[in-house]
C-alpha cells in the first residue's frame, strides 16, 4: 500500500530535550515537505525536500531541522524543543514538487511542556 | 510572494443544500492552485487541483471549483452537500515558476453538515 508513515503519533516533551520525528515514503517520491498545523493558522511549511541532499527552507523553519540522506526519509529534528513548537506535525511527499499531489501522513502531536 | 485567503472560518449547511467554500489567492506568477480536505483526526488529502488547463476543474466526491483570473478566486462547490462531507478544507497555492516547491496553505473553512 502507498504510503507517507511518521513516527511518533503523539509525544510528550519537556523543553531542551532534542528529538526526531521520523518520515518515510514508500512511492519513490522525489519531494518531501514537513508542515506544522496551528489551530486558526492552517499549515504552515517548515522545510521542503527537491531530492537526496537537496533541501531548503519554508515558511517557518526557526528552530528545526532536517536531512535527506536517503530518498525515502526525511527526518525531521528538534534540536533543542520550546513550548511554542507544540504543534500538529505533517509529512507529505510528491512524485515533483507541488505541481503534482501531496499525499499526506498521519500526523505526529507533540506537546512541548 | 504567494498567500491565500479563505473567507470564512466556519461554514454551516443542511444535508442536500449547495455548498460553497470561498478561496482567494494572490501571486506574482500564474499559479497552481489545490483544494485539501481534512477529516477528523487524518491527515490531507486532495479533492481538485488546476494547473492552467480548464478552468473549471472537477474533483472526487461531487466537489468542483472554478479558477477565475480576474477575481483570484478558486471557490470550491458542490451541488448538495452529504453528512460525509463534514469537514475542514484547505485551499492552497504555489507558484508555476521555476521552483514549485514552496506550498502556502490558508487557514481553513470547517464544514459543518446539518440534518
């Protein structure tokens, strides 16, 4: 089955404390894209993957971080949490950038406390 | 740079009635525009896209939306509205330039369907 899996689904954090939330695609997808969703703010694009090695900023990327070692992961990496990173995080991967669909994970909640 | 507004944060219907989800957009370039819808608790997932081809662009479900230039808007129809369709929706943009990378979401219209 084609899919987009993150890893966690939910996670509790205090601040400082760095962690990763794992993205995985398994439709050899060349673009992947980490959102963060914000209650009366829609989603907003953290940062954006073109291919292996080929990554750059969105809207917000303040405070994280990613790499594209393989083509179907993209981590996404909270160096050092604060509590206004507590959000509802989306992965989504496409066959060519954003021309084409987005097809969308689970989601992962993190609450940073 | 590219944003997306949609008017409405919250939008009521009776079961049968029109449903109509209004979205405009501003951008330097021609753009590509997208309709995501969101069920409870899951991720998004896309109901219509137009990409410079016809300007009315059908989508799944008995949803469609209409590209108009002159007014950069994309509002999203349907023609009766269903419980199932009960929802939050997402109107989006990106640029068909060089790089179609980056995607502006608006902040979304949650559909309420009354029996």
């Amino acid at each position: 089955e084609a899919q987009v899996t993150q890893n966690p689904r939910y996670l509790i954090t205090v601040t400082g404390k760095k962690l990763t939330v794992t993205c995985s695609q398994n439709m050899n997808h060349e673009y992947m894209s980490w959102y963060r969703q914000d209650p009366g703010l829609g989603l907003r694009q953290i940062y954006y993957s073109m291919n292996v090695e080929v990554t750059d900023k969105g809207d917000v990327p303040e405070g994280y971080k990613v790499s594209r070692k393989e083509k179907r992961n993209f981590p996404l990496i909270l160096e050092s949490p604060s509590p206004n990173q507590t959000s509802l995080y989306f992965c989504a991967s496409s066959l060519s950038g954003t021309s084409a669909e987005q097809y969308f994970g689970p989601g992962t909640r993190l609450t940073v406390t | 740079a590219q944003s997306v507004t949609q008017l409405g944060s919250h939008v009521s219907v009776s079961e049968g009635a029109l449903v109509l989800l209004r979205c405009n957009y501003s951008s330097s370039v021609p753009p590509y525009l997208f309709w995501y819808v969101q069920y409870p608790n899951q991720g998004l997932q896309l109901l219509l896209k137009y990409t410079s081809a016809a300007t009315l662009v059908k989508g799944i479900n008995g949803f469609e939306a209409e590209f108009k230039k002159s007014e950069t808007s994309f509002h999203l129809t349907k023609p009766s509205a269903h419980m199932s369709d009960a929802a939050e929706y997402f109107c989006a943009v990106s640029d068909s330039g060089g790089s179609n990378y980056k995607l502006t979401f608006g902040k979304g219209t949650l559909l309420t369907v009354n029996p």
